[in-house]
C-alpha cells in the first residue's frame, strides 16, 4: 500500500475537473499514445501499415480505426483525402509530448512498473485517470482526509457508484484509507497527492481561451510531399471532439508548442504491466 501523505499541493484543487476528464477521454483511448510518440519520432507522414509495423503487437485494422478517430479528433491529419494517404500529427497531437513527459514522470517516480516502455508507461497512467469521475474524487480528497459520506456529497454520486470508484482508486494506487476499520477516511496516498502537475498539463492541453490562437496545422516535416489541409479544420474536429459532453469546453489549446525531441517508443518485453494495491 502507497504512503500516507498530507494534502496541500492547490493545483489539483486549482484545475477544472470537467475540462480534465474531458480531455482525457480524447488522449487515453488504447494506442492513441503509441501512434503519437511513433509518428513524433519517425517525423514524417508516415501510411498505417508503417505505423503498424512499428507497433507489431497490435492488428493492421486496429490502428487503422484508431487512427481514423485520431483524425475526427484533430489528432492526426492527411495530406489527401484518398485512401492509403500517409498521417501526420496535427499541431495538437505533437503538443501532447507535454502532457506525456507529465504522465511519465509522474508513473516513474510512483508506479512500481519495473522495465516498461516509455508509451505504455505513458497509457498505464492514462487508464488509472481516466474514468469518469476520478478527478473529482481526487480533488475532494486534496482538501483532506473524508469518510465515504462525506466524498459522496462532495462529487454527487450515489453509494454505489462511489464505492465503486473509490475501489479502483486504491486498486489503482491513488487513495487509501487512514486506518483498517470500517468507516476510516480515505486520503490520497503519494501518487495520488502527486498528480498536480499532471493535471495541470492536460487542463492546459485542453484550454479552451485559445482555439482561435492555434489551429491544427500538420507539424513541419523535413520531407513535404503533399499539399496542407486548410488551415484550422483539424482544430474544429478537436474541439467538436471535447463538446461531445455537455460540459465540455469550446476550444482546445492555449499557444503553439515548441518543438520537442523525439519521443523514443522502444519496446520491452514487458509492455502491459500488472498492478497492485
């Protein structure tokens, strides 16, 4: 069981819990984080049956699926529309190297994984945050210590469904109670007291004050072969994404990112960890 930690860090109270699932419900989807860091380091456009043999633990079809919701999503783009025609990540999927140095981090200095890598490193952290609600667990419980009572009213759920979320939480290693009796608080353990700055990433990632400052351009390659798409659609695809819930905010991105190096996606034996209390 993770370590007992005191609550304090104000980012995680700080961030819009909504706008953060919203967000992550776009990134988290299984292989969206091995095609951005493939196509991030090849640094071309490059045609499904490329990434696929880059990715050769997973089907042709599967990432062809993957990466048409990519594109809806303002993730990826093509330079033609025709079948066949190479992908390349939009202004918006090469910023989310952020966001994943954010994750990895955080799983690194948390997550007792052992050798994985960097990608799935990247998706464990994903699937442990993603679940509707789990930020707003993790937020109630940065004010402090709560009885099950007390979180149940904070984030508006009913019994079930919190006791539910509160299980996986401390299967996942994020919240654990304050003692071993029955009706004992729960509080975030280390990794879940950690998560400020993972947050904050995504919350920025996802800004909505600045879609019209950033459009989803394809990101510059040293080889060009095919004309740009026009300016700004991928980044309406992007945000009509996020609007899918009724919260979601109308935009995505606050700046254009700088550029980043090279996200190595090397392959371990190891590349779906186990888990534990």
């Amino acid at each position: 069981m993770s370590a007992i930690v005191q609550p304090g860090t104000p980012q995680i109270s700080a961030v819009d819990a909504q706008r953060v699932e919203n967000t992550l419900s776009l990134i988290a989807p299984k292989w969206t984080t091995w095609v951005v860091q493939t196509l991030a380091q090849q640094n071309e456009p490059m045609r499904v049956r490329d990434i696929s043999a880059r990715i050769p633990f997973t089907s042709q079809p599967v990432l062809s699926k993957r990466l048409a919701q990519m594109q809806t999503d303002g993730l990826v783009t093509r330079a033609e529309d025709l079948r066949g025609a190479p992908y390349q990540l939009t202004r918006a999927g090469a910023s989310l190297s952020q966001v994943h140095q954010a994750l990895a981090h955080w799983s690194q200095a948390h997550l007792p994984l052992g050798p994985t890598a960097g990608a799935e490193r990247v998706e464990d952290a994903l699937r442990r945050l993603q679940l509707r609600h789990t930020t707003a667990v993790i937020q109630s419980l940065d004010e402090g210590p709560m009885r099950f009572v007390r979180i149940t009213e904070a984030v508006g759920l009913d019994d079930p469904y919190t006791w539910q979320r509160l299980i996986r939480l401390q299967a996942d290693g994020l919240v654990t109670r304050t003692g071993p009796r029955h009706g004992d608080p729960y509080t975030l353990t280390a990794a879940g007291q950690a998560l400020g700055p993972v947050y904050v990433a995504v919350e920025h990632w996802g800004n909505p004050t600045a879609a019209t400052r950033l459009t989803a351009h394809p990101v510059a390659t040293a080889t060009r072969t095919h004309a740009p798409r026009p300016p700004g659609s991928d980044g309406i695809r992007t945000a009509a994404a996020l609007r899918r819930s009724p919260a979601a905010p109308n935009g995505l991105f606050s700046h254009a990112p700088a550029p980043q190096p090279r996200v190595p996606v090397t392959i371990t034996t190891r590349s779906t960890p186990s888990r534990g209390r």
